[in-house]
C-alpha cells in the first residue's frame, strides 16, 4: 500500500514540474523593432535556466540603458533605441520614455499595464497602483488610458466614440474583460465599430 502511495507522489510532483516549467519561458532578450516583436524575434537570447545569462533593465531612476549578459558577452542597450523584450516569466515589454510597459493585448491597438509608486502627499509613502496605458499603433506613444485619449486617437471612428459614451461609465471601467469572449469589452467595442 505505501508504495502505492509513493507512486502517486512521485508522480504528482512530477507532474507539477513539468506544469511550472511550461509557464516559464527557456529563452528571454530584446526585440529590437516592433518588426520583430510581431516576428516573434529576439536579439540577445539569453537562456532562462542558466544562472549566468540575466538581462539588466536599470529602471531605478529612470535610467535609459540596460544590458544583456549572455555567453559570457555584455551587451548593452538604450531603451529608447531598442523595441522592448520579453521576460523568462513569459511576458513581452515595450520600452518608452525610459519606462517599460507590459503589453497585455495587440488586437486592433495596443494595451499595456504598468505597476507605479506616486507619492501623493509631500513627505508620505507613495501610493502603489495599477495603470493602464494604449497606443494606437505598435510604434505609436503611450498613452494613458481614457476615454478622451481614446477618442482623440481614433478621431474619424464616431462608431467607436459612440460606443465608449454608451458603455463605459469611468475611465476606470476601460480595462472590463469579457471571460465568455476572452477578450477586453474595449477590443470588442472596438472591432464592432470597423464592421
């Protein structure tokens, strides 16, 4: 009976490494146009599971480079130069204005996410919260996520304003999603105006 049990357990443990891995990538680097992250193509790859291969992104005080450290060869890049990356955790990034901003969906345009400390009160803590960015284009800027800015993006589109008037209350409410469609309400709202 106990080895029964053994079995089951050593399966099982197996079975969970081998689940976490596939969540994580094997490769990591830079993409250096928006060309080649629709390509999916990477420069400086560096390998996930070797301890000595890291990529650097200097994001305290804003710097613009970072670098790559991959067999052994350093590679430095700007920020405001190169596209973005994708991470070993399986997440692609777009660089700009010296900040990175996780890209969440391409679909029609671009949605991105970003973690921000803002201090609010001179001399208290910052705030930490969630922020959701777009961009029109995969080369266009970033910009914050509201109904004007979407507005002011897609200015010929009235279906689309339209649209965002009749659904979305706040700002807030921009960035709903549709479990049933897998999808951003926005992206649907969105590719409904274009038909």
């Amino acid at each position: 009976m106990t080895q029964k049990i053994m079995m089951v357990l050593l399966f099982s443990i197996v079975l969970h490494n081998a689940f976490a891995q596939s969540k994580q990538n094997t490769t990591s680097g830079i993409y250096v146009n928006a060309s080649d992250f629709i390509n999916h193509k990477l420069t400086y790859q560096i390998n996930c599971n070797n301890t000595k291969d890291k990529m650097r992104l200097n994001d305290f005080f804003g710097s613009s480079t970072g670098y790559v450290l991959s067999n052994g060869e350093k590679h430095a890049f700007n920020k405001n130069k190169v596209y973005g990356y994708l991470s070993c955790s399986n997440k692609n990034y777009r660089f700009f204005q010296h900040s990175s901003y996780e890209i969440l969906d391409t679909a029609g345009f671009f949605i991105y996410y970003q973690y921000r400390e803002e201090e609010i009160n001179k001399g208290k803590e910052p705030v930490k919260k969630d922020e959701y960015f777009f961009s029109a284009t995969s080369n266009g800027p970033v910009q914050l996520l509201t109904i004007d800015n979407l507005k002011k993006a897609f200015p010929g589109n009235a279906k689309f304003h339209y649209a965002l008037d009749e659904t979305f209350r706040s700002d807030k409410d921009l960035i709903a999603y549709d479990s049933f469609r897998r999808s951003y309400k926005i992206k649907y709202l969105y590719n409904e105006s274009l038909k």
